[in-house]
C-alpha cells in the first residue's frame, strides 16, 4: 500500500542533520593526553569525549558545560541546543552516538544533563533527586541520598551522618563555588558546616578555626599546650600582671575572664585559646 511504502521510505531515509563543520575547527584535545607524552585523547580539561556541544543559552560552541561558564562568566548553561561530532564535524541533535559516522561519544551519557564522559576510571551516575549527574558507582552502591539534606553521601557515612536541612545548598565559604551543583568532593566539619575537600586541605595548612563559626576544626591539644607554656614563661610588664580580660570562647560559646595577654586568652571553662576578646 501507499501509507507501507511512505512508511518504509520514512524509515530508510537518512538522518537529518543540521550543518557540517570543518573538523579541524571542532577537535579538541584532554589536557591529561597531552601531558603524559601519549595517544592523544578528544575532550576537554574536565571530561574526555568525541564531540562540542552548542549551548542552548548562547548558541556558543564548548566541549562541555563547564568549559562554557568558565568562558562566559556572565551566565551559565543549562542545556545544549546541538553537539558537533569532533571525528567527522557533523551538527546533530544530542546522543550518545554520531547519527553520521557511528563513533560513540563517550562510554558515559546522560541525556537529562547533556554530560559526556569517556574516561574508563570515572564512575559517574545521574542522581534523579538531585537531578544531576555525579561521580560515584550509583545510589545503593557507594553512595546514598538523604532526603533532608537533599544531597548524595558517601555511604561510609550514612551511620555517623548527622542531616542538616539545606545545608548544601550554599555555597563552599573558601571558593564561593556552589556546593548543590559542584562536581568536587564535598568534606562536613566537626561543627556541621560543609566545605570543598580541597578547600579544606588548603585552608587548614594556614587556619584552623571554621571560617563559618570560628570553632576549632581539630582537637588542638597540642597546640594550646604549647601556647599555654608560652603564655606562662613570658613576663608581662608589671603594669599589666595583674590584669583580667573578658572574653568569649569560640569553642564552648562561654564567656569568662582571663589573664590580661596582647594575644592569646585561655578560656577558664575548656581551656581553649580559641577566643576573641569582648
């Protein structure tokens, strides 16, 4: 019949694709290829894969997502319009495979976050209450969502985890990146705030009071000890021996007096130099 013969037709007729482009202008290359001396690998400086992606918001062409807002501060994307195979340069809509050429785009591919990711040592899962793609084997497996936080967790933690409602959707108080949507490990301090775990490597080689509330990040024993011996063995000017200062201590949020110093002030209650003067 005719409807058969159209329909037939329909079903061989070859994809439609939008333009070509020279592949030249769309290859680009992982940093991590490059730097060990080796087989080149197609991709970005985060994700390796075989295509761009054209962004919805802009029109402009990126390899992904992140390389766009760290382009085009201005705004960020949210969604791809088109993706641009970098092995033969065709513009189609997205997928996991070329609609011309057949090549796989990368063994990884989420068609709610237009997220491609090639690299065999990435477990990567789409997280449906998130609504994001993150690294790890998948909910169940490593990794669990608390609903009252309403953010993924290492399962290594789900016995200790203490849920703080909303306390990720902010942003880290080192980088001002957004914790919610960041592709980063995320580390939880003692006193419940929550941080990038590079961020907090970093910070505490240089601080060790939460930048948030001013407690301790660690037991400082030690340290207060040294400084205790410091305090004892320096001589004040007689002027100021038999002085006392208010303070307030960071730790245990009690107030108290303590022996006048130009710098430190243990806290009579818990012995901490973690204190502020009032």
């Amino acid at each position: 019949s005719g409807e058969q013969a159209a329909a037939e037709a329909e079903a061989e007729a070859p994809p439609v694709v939008l333009k070509q482009r020279p592949v030249a202008e769309v290859e680009t290359w992982t940093i991590a290829g490059a730097a060990a001396g080796g087989k080149r690998v197609l991709g970005c400086k985060h994700y390796a894969h075989a295509c761009q992606l054209v962004a919805a918001c802009c029109g402009k062409l990126v390899p992904c997502r992140r390389c766009h807002d760290e382009q085009v501060p201005m705004h960020t994307m949210t969604a791809s319009a088109a993706m641009v195979c970098m092995k033969c340069g065709v513009e189609q809509p997205p997928g996991q495979k070329c609609v011309s050429c057949e090549a796989t785009m990368a063994r990884y591919y989420c068609g709610v976050c237009n997220l491609y990711d090639d690299d065999p040592t990435h477990a990567v899962y789409h997280c449906p209450f998130c609504n994001l793609c993150r690294r790890g084997k998948g909910l169940g497996v490593d990794v669990f969502h608390c609903m009252r936080c309403n953010q993924c967790m290492s399962l290594a933690i789900s016995e200790t985890h203490v849920c703080r409602e909303g306390a990720l959707d902010t942003n880290c108080p080192i980088c001002q990146e957004s914790l919610f949507t960041s592709s980063s490990p995320v580390r939880q301090t003692p006193c419940g705030h929550f941080m990038h775990s590079d961020c907090y490597t970093a910070y505490t080689k240089t601080a060790y009071t939460c930048p948030m509330c001013s407690k301790s990040l660690a037991d400082m024993t030690i340290y207060f000890n040294m400084l205790e011996a410091l305090v004892m063995a320096e001589e004040l000017p007689e002027e100021y021996r038999d002085l006392a200062q208010e303070i307030l201590c960071n730790d245990c949020g009690r107030r108290g007096s303590a022996k006048f110093h130009f710098v430190y002030h243990k806290c009579p209650s818990c012995k901490s130099f973690n204190t502020r003067v009032l």
